[in-house]
DNA sequence: GCAGAATATATTGTTGACAATATTATCGGC
DNA sequence: GCCGATAATATTGTCAACAATATATTCTGC
C-alpha cells in the first residue's frame, strides 16, 4: 500500500471539500469515538497503535492529531503524546456564552432568509410524536432532531464563516448536550424551547426568534449550574 | 541537523502552550505575510521553496500548512497546492456578523469582570495624541491601539473559548481592517466609537458597553458596503 | 528492603526517499 | 501556424527507517 489514496466522494453538508481521505476518515471516527465517551477525558492515545487499527501510516494519525488539537478535542504534549481533552466546568461556561451569541445570530440570520414554508418540516419533525419520546426518555430521537434543527439552520443563515465557527464548538456542545439531557424535566424544556423557537422563525419574527434562541441556552446554562455537581 | 527541535519559549499571550516548535514559527511568519499582503490572495505557496527558506524538512511546511488551512488562510487543493485564500464581499459581510455578536459578547464580559481602574491605561491611550496621529494618517499607531484595546479586553473577558474564536478569525479581521482605515474618515469615526466605548466600561455599564461595541461593527460593516467597490 | 543510578523499552518527532499526480514542453501531422 | 498526443519536469502525497525523548525495569550499594 502506497502512493495517494484519496477517494472521491462528495461530503453531502453544504461542503467544499469534495474529496474525503484517510485523515479525514481518522477524524471523524476519532471525533465520534471522545464525543460517545468512548474515549473518555484523560484518554491517551497512541499513534502507532491507531495507525495500525485503521490500516494508515502514523502520518495520518499524527495529521489527524493535528486538526483535533486545533479543534481542541484532544492535547499534545510534545514526547509524551495526545490525551484527550478534560472539560473543566468553567470551559463549560464559556461554552454557553458562545453558544448564546452564536446560536442566537444563527437563528437570526435563518429566519431572514428563509421562506415561512421553510420551516414546516421541522415544526412537524418537533410534533406530538417526539414529544412522546422524549417523555419516554428516548434521547437519540430527541439528539438527532435537534442536530437536524440545527443543521437546516446552518444552511438557511448560508454564512459558511458562522457555519464554520459552529462546527469547531459542535463536538463540545454534543458532549455536554448529551449529558444534560440526563437531568430529569431538561429535555422537555429543552422540546417545547425548541417548539416557540420555530413558531417564531416561520412567523419570520426576526428579534423574538432569536431572544428565544438565547433564552433557549441561557436556560440550558443555568440547569447545568444547578446540577454541575453530578454532570462533572 | 535532525531529531526534535523544540526550544522552550512562553508565548506571552494568556497562551496554554508553553513551547514553540518550527511549525509554530511557520505558522507565524505565513501569517503575517498573508496578512500584509505580501503574499496576495490567489498566491500559491511551495512546499519545497519554503523548506529551503526557512530550513526546515517540507513535512514541517505541510504541518504548518495544516493549521493554516484549518484557520482558512488558505486552500489546499490535493495534488495541486496551496493558494492564500481569496476572500469575497460575502465573506466580509458575514465576517462582520460574527464580529458584532463576539466582539460585543468579549466588550460585555470584559466589563462584567474588570474593575474601573483597569480601562485607565487604554482610556489614556486613546487620548488626544493618538488623535492627532489618526487625523495625521498614521496609521500603524491607530492599528497598534486597537490591538491594545483587543487583547486587554480579551484578558479582561477570561473565557479562553472566547480568544480562541476571536483567534481564528483575527487574520482575516486585520487583513480587513487594514484596508478599511484608507477610507477617508473611518478611521477618526472608529477613534470616537472607541472612546466612547471605553467611557461606558470604566463606567461598567455592561448592556451600553455591549450596544456600543456591537454599533462600532455595524458601523464599520456600513461604510465597507459603501465602498466595496475600493475595497475588494 | 529501599533509594538512586543505570539500562532497557515504549513512544513520539523528524527526515529523506520514492510514488502519484499535475503542469509544462516537445513533437508530428495537417 | 495550430491542434492533439506524448514525453519531460515540477510538485505534492505517502511511507518506512532512524533520532530523540520519556517511561518502566533492573541493578547496586547500603
């Protein structure tokens, strides 16, 4: 095995990036592997023994490294190696304040530019079915409307920059997405915020959308204050 | 020469790592040439012809390329090389949306979090001399200033998230606001905006402090719609 | 038995050589 | 002279071997 190895392949979310490699690939396996807690916080991870999982050259390892340091995933120590990140209950935080911001100027700009029309899909996605589940406790429905939510978001505010400065926090808000919604009475707030949000956004009220949007992670953010105890 | 090469370093600003390695230097010095224009948007950047200039292997370019292109300073096409990316009137425009939300985000909790005193030293420095220098077109003062301003207020916030968006962006920030300051009369009118903003955190008024800020953007992303035709 | 030095092992850091691909130059036919 | 095919060159992509460093183990004197 040897020589280039790139497969064309189109990436599907609203990409340029229209080729995907075997770094790539490491990426996004190793980003699902610390997000599911399967590598949990303080895991070391060994170049040699990934490259050999996954068939690669520890270059490819040690490239993939890379992007998850810059994405703040996992620290680099120099000759001691990769452990992944520990998140800190300040980090936290600060991740809500950004997220309050961002999330807000994301569901601003959507709802801008999106026709009514746009957002029954997801109103019906965010319908008495689901509300079902999520008394039932069935998170992974619940965890993939709202990624759905938030990624026909993305593509309705069509600004790849803001696109792209969500993506670098969405693997630490998946982290702690998923480990809030264990906090009994969280997801339904979370549901019926999710609800308000997307009347708001089809009767295309620009500021009241996002205030809810913002008052959605404020709220998020102080059930984390008050059970921080137990999600740390 | 051969084998590691990391000479110990603290990197000054508010920064975690404590070494810098040839990557970092790279980094750095590709950075700033972006930036300043010395290698234009479109630009390609050989591999080989800087591993000859800088002496280093090509697989610390590569590196460095890496974080280059996950900071969007540049595209890497496979197979083909990098080029300094391009950035489009889009860009710009959505660039100035993300500023208004984390700027103003950073001017709030800066203000939350500092005491009156602290804002003493800036308040000074945006004082009648460097007035005069923006009225006299001196430009590198001014954009020293607003560096200034930056950084303190970005210490004063304490949200290592936050610096680190506002990192990323920070290229292609400076490489916009050093051409929106040609433009006759932005820059005094951005001198003021700063004054102003400064009054209403020694003042710690959070919410104006925030509405300030976030207007100096707004205002900034005006007069570049005004004269895009110049600008781009 | 134990502290500290010396050795062995594991792991990361770096490089130069080679493969794959794209770009440019050359050449023959018309 | 111009166009397409073919060869030559330049440039990037990948890897496997080696160097440097950190960690674990063994040894030694007491």
């Amino acid at each position: 095995m040897s020589g280039n190895n790139i497969t064309k392949l189109s990436t599907g979310v609203s990409g340029v990036k229209t080729t995907v490699s075997d770094t790539d690939r490491l990426v996004a396996e190793l980003r699902r592997r610390i997000v599911n807690n399967q590598m949990p916080p303080g895991s070391r991870l060994r170049e040699y023994e990934l490259a050999e999982e996954f068939n690669v050259s520890r270059s490819r390892v040690r490239d993939a490294f890379g992007v998850l340091e810059e994405r703040g995933l996992i620290e680099r120590i120099p000759n001691k190696g990769a452990v992944v990140m520990r998140l800190e209950a300040d980090s936290f935080l600060e991740l809500f304040d950004l997220r309050e911001v961002l999330e807000g100027l994301m569901v601003r700009l959507a709802t801008e530019n999106a026709a009514p029309e746009y957002w029954d899909e997801l109103i019906d996605l965010f319908g008495p079915e689901l509300a079902q589940a999520v008394e039932k406790n069935d998170f992974n429905a619940y965890l993939a409307a709202i990624a759905k939510f938030r990624q026909t978001c993305i593509n309705a505010a069509g600004s790849t920059m803001l696109a792209g400065v969500l993506d670098d926090l969405y693997d630490r808000v998946l982290a702690m997405t998923r480990r809030l919604m264990l906090v009994p009475g969280r997801a339904s707030e979370g549901f019926r915020q999710h609800q308000e949000i997307l009347q708001a956004m089809k009767a295309g009220d620009v500021v009241l959308a996002e205030e809810l949007k913002r008052a959605n992670i404020r709220s998020a953010r102080s059930w984390f204050m008050k059970y921080s105890d137990f999600l740390l």
